[in-house]
C-alpha cells in the first residue's frame, strides 16, 4: 500500500480530510505516520485514527540542519512514499529537502506563485485581491517555489475575514488533498521530471 507521512503545526484539518479519506478500503493510501515541529492540537486526529505520531522541536536542536536531520530520521523511519506538509510551518533546510524532494508537497493557501510564505491569506486581503485559492506543489528549496501540481480559485467576498476566507480556502484543499494523494499513490500524477517524460 501506497505510504504517506503527513507534517503538520497546526489543528490538522486538512490531515483528518486524508486520515477520513484513507480510512476506506477504496482510497489506495495510508497515512502511516503524522510529525511535527510543536505539539500541535492536530496530532489529536492522528491518535483518534491509531496512527502514530512523533514532535521534533527546532527549539532542542543548536542549529535548523541538525534539527532536520532528526525529524528526517523520524520520517524515514517509516519509510513513506510520500510526505505531506499540511499546515506545516517552519521552512526546512537543504538536507531534508534534498533528500525528499520530489516526493515532498505542501498545501499553501493562495494561488502560487501570489503570496507565498506563513501569511499568505491575510497577505491577500492586503493587497485586495478578487480571486484567491489553494495550491499544492513539490517542495523545493525556496519558500513555495516549487513546481505546481494542482490549484483551485475562489472569489473573494468583499470585507471577508481572515478567518472566514481561510475557512472557505481549506474546504477547498481538503478535496484537493485527497485527490492529489490518489492521483500520485495510483500514478496519474507523476512526480519526478524523469517519470514525466518516460
Ligand atoms: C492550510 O490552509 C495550509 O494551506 C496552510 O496552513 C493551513 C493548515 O490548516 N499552510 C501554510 O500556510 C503553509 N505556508 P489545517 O491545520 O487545518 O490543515
């Protein structure tokens, strides 16, 4: 069975929409493990759904690359075909994503290459956009910069919140999430440049 380790920082929504998904004998991957840079609430989901968890804290750790050398080891000790950044927020450093990529997507809440980085929804509203949404992409070295693999575009509703806009953003990555996973895990969507062209 196709293997998914999801990262997470946050309340996991997205992750219970794929920890739901893979709970039917249908859908062609398993979340085998969930980590984290905090104790994030999110990691709740993971236990109500048996999947084990590990936290690696930055904090512990005297600089980003040893830091990352650990929550690698943690990864990959559960040897994932994929791993899933799904409100994770640290930016990681060369050694992980080198090691990783192209099998390494993250969720951004805006429509890359507009408003990359933590604060991409209010960032958005800032600068009055009409139309906004959700991307999922590999994880490059950059901040958001790597290639695209799907989006979807919302209106914006003049003098939405914040909060509100968010909301409206993750029920949309939710499905989009799902569909990513079963796209890869069944090879519709392919992630290596060489797969692509083979
Ligand atoms: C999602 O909107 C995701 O795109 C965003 O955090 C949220 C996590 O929600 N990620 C980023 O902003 C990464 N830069 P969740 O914890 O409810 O799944």
């Amino acid at each position: 069975m196709f293997s998914v380790v999801v990262i997470i920082s946050g309340g996991g929504s997205n992750l219970r929409a794929l920890l739901t998904a893979a709970a039917s004998p249908l859908y062609p991957a398993k979340v085998v493990a969930v980590g984290s840079d905090k104790a994030a609430s999110g990691l709740e989901h993971a236990e109500e759904f048996g999947v084990p968890t590990f936290v690696v804290e930055p904090s512990r750790f005297e600089s980003r690359e040893a830091w990352a050398e650990v929550l690698l080891s943690n990864i990959e000790f559960h040897k994932p075909d994929l791993v899933v950044l799904a409100g994770f927020m640290k930016v990681l450093p060369a050694n992980i994503v080198n090691k990783l990529t192209p099998r390494m997507i993250n969720l951004h809440p805006s429509l890359l290459p507009d408003f990359p980085g933590a604060h991409a929804v209010a960032d958005a509203l800032a600068a009055g956009a009409s139309v906004t949404g959700a991307t999922i992409h590999i994880v490059d070295e950059g901040v958001d910069t790597g290639r695209i693999l799907t989006q979807a575009s919302m209106a914006v509703t003049p003098g939405i919140s914040e909060i509100d806009l968010h909301d409206q953003i993750k029920l949309m990555e939710r499905e989009q999430l799902v569909q990513v996973v079963q796209d890869i895990a069944t090879g519709v969507l392919l992630l290596a440049e060489k797969e692509q062209s083979a």
